[in-house]
C-alpha cells in the first residue's frame, strides 16, 4: 500500500496508536519499503515512531533505523529500552548493528549487548567497536562467505550454505587457510564445472584485491573505485580475512566526504545541516566570517597607506578595486577546486615544475585575454591609455598569483595531512583579496605620474 506524508496520515496513524489497531497498522506498512519508513519516523514525533517499531516486524524498523539521520535515531532510541533495542540490532548485519549501538551511552551498550539473543552476533559487534569509526575495521561487516583451500568442492557447497544463511547477499567467495589467512576467491563457475571431489587449492584465483583493516576509509573508497569493485576483503596486519566493505558502505563515505568538503569550501567549518540549532550554526559559520572581516579590513588599511596623491589624482583606481579583488578570488577558488578534486580523485600526477609552469601559462593567456577587454573598456570609459594599461597589468599579475596560490596551497596543506578541501571558499578568496589590493596600488603607483 502507497501511502503520502501528510498531516492527514500523520494524524490517522496517531489515531490507530492510539487505539492500539496493530492489524490495520501492519496491513498499511506491510509492503512499505524500510527507507519510506525512515522518511516517515523523520516527519512524526518521537513518540508515535517508537510505537509503530514495537508495532512491526523487526526485519523492516531495524533497517529503519539504520537509515535515519543520526540525530532523530538519538531520540527514537531514547524512548526504547535495552532489550528493545538490542531486539532491533539482532536483525542488523553487524556493520550496522555496530554503528547503532556506538552512538548509545557506555552503560548502555553494555546492556544492549548482553541482551542479544545471538552470541556469535554480539560477539562480532564488540569486535568491530574496537575499531575507529572512519577506518575500514569502523565501516566492515563480519557476514561472508569463505571456505579452506584444502577442502573438496562438495563440502565447500555444503559450509557455503551454512554460511549463506547469515548473509543477504553473497558478492565473493574468499579462500582462506587454516590459519584465516586470505589466499584469493572462489568463483562460482569453477566450483560447478569442476568435480566434487576436486580440491579448492585446485581451481581457486589467487587474484584478489584487499585493504588493512585500519586503512582509512577515504582510501578504502579510492581502491573501490580504482578497480571497480562493489566488495573489498578486509584483512589485519597477518593478512587474516576479518571482514568485507561493500559498495553501499563506501557510497555513504563518498557523500559524507563530498558533504563535508562543499561546507569546508563555503567557509562552514563543522558538519552542520539546516535544521540545526542557531548556536550550532553560529559556531560553524562565524570563524570564517570573521576571517573575511579581517581580509577586508587589511584591505582597507592597505589602500589606506599608499600615497594620498596617488588616490586624489587618479580616483578611478577605487572604481576597478571590486574587479580586481574578485577575479583574483575566482581565479583562486577555481585552481584550488581543480587541486582539490584531483587530490580527492588520487590523479595528481607528473612533476610540480610541469604543474607550475601550465598554471602560469594558462593564467597569463587568460589574464592577456581580460586584460586586452579591460584596456578597452578603460579607454573608451576614461579615455587615459595609461590607466587601462595599470589595471590590466595588475590584473593579470594578480591572476597569475591567484591561480599560483590556489594550486599549491592544497597541495602543502595535503602533505601536511590537513584537509586540503580548507584551501577553497574563503581562505583563498580573503588571500587574494588583500594580495590582490597590495599589487593593484603598487602598480599603479609605479606606472601613474604623481
């Protein structure tokens, strides 16, 4: 049944509840996606949320669950107890199950995960815990399917089976030995176009890509990527199968980073969402705010120290100000965003000296380009040949720099191990700005007779 989030169904809902009508509320969400339902537990109270997930099966409010936004999640399993809770993550693969339970308090977990009914399940939650959350040990699932290169080919089909039961969906078979340590995969055509009696050491592929357990996942995403894979074995530091990354965890990775990069990029400095508070916003927002008010003030204290003369004899300079300081900040910003993308994409590749020497030669062809409108413009306007040519020289100096700067910021900022995503919006922008402003007056006072 299709239903639309309205204030109309809200309120139906809440009526059911209210009547403890179970069966019409299965019947409405009985063929209901989990992810509608997320969208619904967003829009509803708390309260009317927690009622439908004791209400359902535990099969669709758990992966619910997973699916909402961090924050509502916090406050839906507020109103849940332990053993409801634990009830819930039972149903999870243990990736997800392991993020639910990190974001409860450490009483908490502890409650939530003495009361799991499957032992081996808990057991594998507290093991990925260990792990970093932005690492591929934070990120991994436990469920898979492996087999021993020294088994026949008729009992890996029967422990395959076995194993299948506790996975959705099996993407590789991975042979290991007796040890755990990763040997290759398996694929299926070999495994039924051979005979049964055939060993596994026999037709296995020794081919396989893997990442370390404590492998960032930013890196993780890059290797997925690079090779197209939509599962990645996942070993530690003895090179032992201890879990699978699958392409849904590394989509979310991909957007959380790109979310994260876009606000560092227009001066937000914490991840933030528009619903949230105002002092939340206020503390995301006001450092780079503050960072452009001081640009602009050095600025202004820069135009300020040249030669009062040079202001009164020649006050067209204020009118070419604005043009100077925002080419010179787009110029920045497209650079660093090029840089950046490329750093993120890991496809920065040949010599620096080969990189500087096309920055410059690409900002002195666009530079000569606005400088010969710029001259043009100046002299039909002012008709004062000499002022044009002090604001196009300017300008294509400060773009040569600006895109100098732009490129090479990220790149310092990259080997350092800083976000290099930091170098664009703002940073760049305010940079340029007063750099911009102390060559446009120094060159005029050069080339202008005072």
């Amino acid at each position: 049944m299709e239903f639309q989030i309205n204030k109309e169904f809200i309120t139906y809902l809440s009526e059911l509840v209210e009547q403890n009508n179970t069966k019409q509320i299965e019947e409405i969400f009985a063929e209901v996606h989990y992810a509608d339902l997320a969208e619904l537990f967003e829009e509803i109270t708390p309260e009317l949320a927690v009622a439908i997930i004791k209400i359902l099966d535990t099969d669709k409010t758990s992966d619910a669950i997973v699916e909402l936004d961090e924050d509502i999640r916090e406050i839906i399993l507020k109103g849940m107890s332990s053993a409801e809770i634990a009830k819930e993550v039972d149903e999870l693969d243990t990736d997800d199950a392991a993020d639910v339970i990190s974001e409860l308090s450490e009483l908490q977990k502890e409650e939530v995960i003495s009361q799991i009914e499957d032992l081996e399940h808990a057991k594998d939650i507290i093991d990925l815990l260990r792990y970093d959350e932005d690492t591929a040990g934070g990120i991994m699932g436990k469920e898979l399917v492996k087999v021993n290169e020294s088994w026949s080919n008729m009992r890996s089909i029967k422990e395959m089976r076995l194993q299948a039961e506790e996975v959705e969906k099996v993407y590789t078979i991975y042979v290991v030995d007796d040890n755990d340590v990763l040997k290759g995969r398996l694929s299926l055509k070999s495994l039924l176009t051979t005979s049964t009696k055939t060993s596994v050491s026999e037709v296995y592929s020794p081919s396989i890509t893997s990442v370390k357990v404590d492998d960032k996942a930013e890196d993780v995403a890059k290797v997925m990527q690079k090779y197209d894979l939509v599962v990645v074995a996942v070993v530690d530091q003895m090179n032992r199968l201890v879990g699978q990354i699958t392409i849904d965890d590394i989509v979310d990775i991909i957007i959380d980073e790109a979310e994260k990069d876009y606000q560092m990029a227009a001066g937000i400095t914490d991840g933030v969402e528009a619903d949230d508070s105002i002092l939340e916003l206020t503390k995301a927002r006001l450092p780079w705010l503050i960072l452009g008010l001081f640009g602009s003030l050095c600025a202004a204290a820069i135009m300020g120290s040249f030669d009062s003369h040079l202001l009164r004899d020649f006050s067209e300079l204020f009118f070419f100000t604005p043009l100077i300081a925002a080419m010179g900040g787009n110029v920045g910003v497209q650079s660093s965003a090029i840089m950046v993308q490329g750093l993120a994409n890991d496809n920065i590749k040949g010599s620096l000296w080969n990189r500087l020497f096309k920055e410059i030669g690409l900002s002195l062809i666009n530079g000569g380009v606005l400088g010969c409108l710029v001259i043009g413009y100046g002299f039909l306007q002012h008709s004062d040949l000499l002022l044009s040519i002090t604001i196009a020289s300017s300008l294509v100096i400060v773009i040569t720099i600006a895109a100098l700067i732009g490129t090479f910021v990220p790149l310092i900022l990259h080997k350092r191990g800083v976000d290099p995503a930091l170098a664009t919006g703002p940073f760049i922008t305010t940079s340029n700005d007063i750099l911009g402003i102390f060559i446009y007056f120094s060159i005029a006072k050069i080339i202008l007779p005072i």
